[in-house]
C-alpha cells in the first residue's frame, strides 16, 4: 500500500503472515475404530470390538527397555499425572497402570492381521465397559507425551469375570527400542543446553523455540496412515515433521523435563481438529499454541501465554472428561480434556513482557518507542510488537502511527537511526506490519538497510 504526502512517498507493505496451521489434523486416539474380526476389517468408521480369544501362542514378545531421560543439573522434571487423577473407578486406574507395563512388551513379528501386538492386560473380577476402557487409555495417553508408538486401535474380551484388553504397536519391539533411544539421545542434548538461573519463562521460550525453528508443519498429512510420526514426540523432535498433536507433546515432554507443568489441550479450530497446550508459569495457567506460532517467517509469539478469553477468539475448548457421559465418551470422534485448567493472568504473555505499550502519543512513550526500536535493532530482530491502551480505538492508533500525519513510527524509526550504526540501521521502505485487533497488537516487520544493500 502506497501512501503519498508532500511530495514524500511513505511505502507500507502489509504482509499478514499466514502460519502453518492451515490443516491442522489431530490424532485424537480412535481406540477401537479399525475392527478386526474373523480376519476381516470393517468399516473405518464402525465401532466394534476386536476378538482377541485366538491363539496367542504363536508370537514372540520382547520387553523394550526405556532408558530415562537425563535430568538437567538445575531444575527438577515433571512427571504429569493428571489422566489418571481424573479417573473415576478404581478398575480405570488398575487399567492405566497395567497399561504402563504393557505397552513396553512387543511381539517381535506381526500377527495374522498385520498387527504388532503389545502384552495383554487383564482386569480381574470385573466387566469393563468399552468407554472405561477407552478412557483409561486416553487418560495414559494424556500423561505420556513420550509413548509414541501405539496404534489407534484396541481390542478387549470377557474371560469369565475377567476383562481382557489388547494394544497394538505401530512398529516391533526392536525398532521401537531403537527408535526410542534416538528420541532419548535427541532430548538429553536439549535439556543439556539449558543454562543455571533460567527462568521458567526464559525456559518455556527457549523450548518453544526449538521446537518451532526445528520443526516443519506438515500440512498434506490427514491421518495416521500418512505417516504415524508426524502425531508424535518423535515426529517433531526426531524428524523435524510434525503436526498439532506432534507439536503439542514434545512441548508437552520438553516442558516437564525443564520442571515446567505441561499439558494437552484438545478443541477445535478453524473447525478442524487441533491440539495445543497449556502451561504453568510462575503459578499462574496460559494457554500456548507452538503450532499457530510458527510461521513460513519463523517463530512469533501471538499464542504464548495467552488467557483463556484470547485463546477463545480462534480456539474452541473440548469438555472435561467429567462432562462427558459414558455413552458420549464411547464415540470414536468424540473428543473431551483430563485438565482444563483457569487461564485468567497476562502476567506471563510474551507481549506482555516484551512489546513496547502505546496509551497516549506524549513524550515519555515516544522515548519508550524509540529505545524499543533501537535495542531490536542492535539485536537484528525480526519484528517490534506494540501493544495499544484503551484511550484510543485500535484503527486510531495505527493510522496515527502509520498512515497519518505526522506518520509517527516512521519518525521513531528515524530518531532510532541517529544513534544506529550502519549495520544496523533500520530501511524505512522495507517495513510491514501484522495486524492483530483481538491482542489490541501490531507487530512491525523490520528490515535493515545492510541487508537490502548485500541483496
């Protein structure tokens, strides 16, 4: 957008960056969905249970030994339990924690239905229900962001009083150990980079960081058969490919390990399906969305430690388990959270810390702006967030800065230069802006006249 005052031509390009979330396909776990019975499959969207009284006999199992994760020197981790806090019978939770065994027991070959079978788990003295059963194993699930390797399918039997539940692994025991020592190698070498005296918010943005600038979003995948990594921990950390969900756990994973409570947050945005976290900083719960925060330009921080009312402007919530019924919970789309936790403080938004504040255009906030500018500049930053008061409609400030006279950004940007050197220096023609009403925000892009003049 051209604007021409004076003789002086005044160039504004506006660039909304558009972040990769356009697809956002979560793996909500289907347990159940893909029915085998009799050697035959269903219909993917059928839920049956899958007869597992057939001979067991034939496969052999391995144990795949999980070594732990090394513990930074400096902040103690986080183990989230908040899946099985939230369940309600004591035969949940016996199912959660035999779980826990399970699925490290892996047959070493497929079995006649193209399966990778886990040990079988048995409920004694009583009759599960499919949704008990569904439950427990999303509430594991929830609380193991480093598990990444079961199937989106589960079969359960009654044998005499007895419930008897079946897991499938997406690969064998001896790939999955191989597998899991990389994701372990790939995680001690980011909790090693972690320095003394960090604090929590200086350790969730380091986390967040990585993971977005060592992360592409795949959006082409819709579902699991396109590729079970990109759901998981493993996808982004390992691979570098991931999307929501896959972002969501290994912050979920990173988090917690830095001594930072981190959950999963399920909903919906855009209307599709999407996965995002929430965080403990400081003693006070936000909501944070690595995935709507990496951009084809890189990492922003518009979702970083927002409040539950900002959140909702493009994220819908799924209901707390509590909320859902037995019945409800025994759909296979039906999404529901463990924790949903009061996001109400800024204290700890991103913007809140770092974006420089507008309420009036008098002296003292002209010299805030202007230092502002300038230690981004030093520090070659990509962008200059501002939020804006109340005292002024949003569009009122961004013409006052921007499109009218006297255009004063553009008069800050050149009292900056003044005390830049030339490596420095900002190019005026080379700015754009993001626009963000519902923040009361706008980010500058900056450009420097040393990298147009290299190009």
């Amino acid at each position: 957008m051209k604007k021409t005052t004076s003789g002086i031509v005044y160039v504004l390009f506006f660039i909304i960056l558009t972040a990769v979330f356009t697809c956002c396909t979560i793996y909500f776990i289907n347990l159940g969905r893909t029915t085998i019975i009799d050697n035959k499959s269903t219909s993917p969207d059928t839920i049956n249970a899958v007869n597992i009284d057939g001979d067991d006999t034939g496969l052999s199992y391995r144990t795949v030994m999980l070594k732990d994760f090394s513990e930074s020197p400096y902040y103690k981790p986080i183990k989230t339990t908040k899946g099985r806090e939230s369940l309600s019978s004591e035969s949940e939770k016996k199912l959660y924690d035999l779980i826990t065994k399970s699925v490290t027991i892996i047959s070493e070959t497929k079995d006649e239905n193209d399966h990778y079978r886990t040990e079988r788990a048995n409920i004694e003295g009583i009759h599960m229900s499919e949704s008990e059963i569904r439950r427990s194993i999303n509430a594991f699930v929830f609380d193991n962001p480093h598990i990444f390797w079961l199937d989106n399918l589960f079969g359960y039997a009654y044998v005499g009083e007895d419930t008897m539940v079946e897991f499938y692994s997406v690969i064998s025991a001896d790939e999955c150990e191989k597998k899991y020592l990389v994701l372990n190698s790939a995680v001690n070498r980011i909790m090693a980079s972690l320095e003394d005296g960090m604090s929590e918010f200086e350790r969730e943005k380091f986390m967040h960081d990585f993971v977005i600038n060592n992360c592409i979003y795949k959006g082409t995948v819709a579902s699991l058969s396109d590729g079970w990594e990109y759901f998981s921990a493993y996808g982004s950390i390992v691979k570098g490919e991931a999307v929501c969900e896959g972002y969501a756990k290994s912050m979920q994973l990173l988090l917690n390990l830095s001594g930072i409570e981190c959950m999963t947050i399920r909903g919906d945005s855009e209307g599709v399906g999407h996965m995002w976290n929430v965080v403990k900083i400081d003693d006070e719960w936000y909501h944070l969305d690595s995935t709507w925060d990496d951009t084809t330009n890189g990492a922003i921080y518009d979702f970083f430690n927002i409040d539950d009312e900002m959140i909702k402007t493009s994220h819908t919530i799924s209901p707390i388990v509590d909320e859902v019924s037995l019945d409800q919970s025994k759909e296979n789309d039906l999404r529901y959270n463990f924790f949903i936790p009061q996001c109400t403080s800024t204290q700890a938004g991103y913007y809140s810390k770092n974006a420089a504040v507008i309420t009036t255009f008098d002296e003292e906030t002209n010299n805030k702006v202007i230092s502002a500018l300038i230690n981004a500049a030093n520090s070659k930053e990509k962008y200059l967030p501002i939020m804006f008061g109340k005292e002024m409609q949003y569009e009122e400030y961004i013409n006052t800065l921007f499109f009218n006279q006297p255009y004063k950004f553009y008069s800050y940007v050149n009292s900056a230069n003044e005390q830049l050197d030339d490596e420095h220096k900002i190019d005026r023609d080379g700015l754009s802006i993001v626009k963000n009403e519902n923040a009361s925000l706008v980010r500058v892009v900056l450009a420097y006249t040393s990298d147009s003049e290299e190009s």
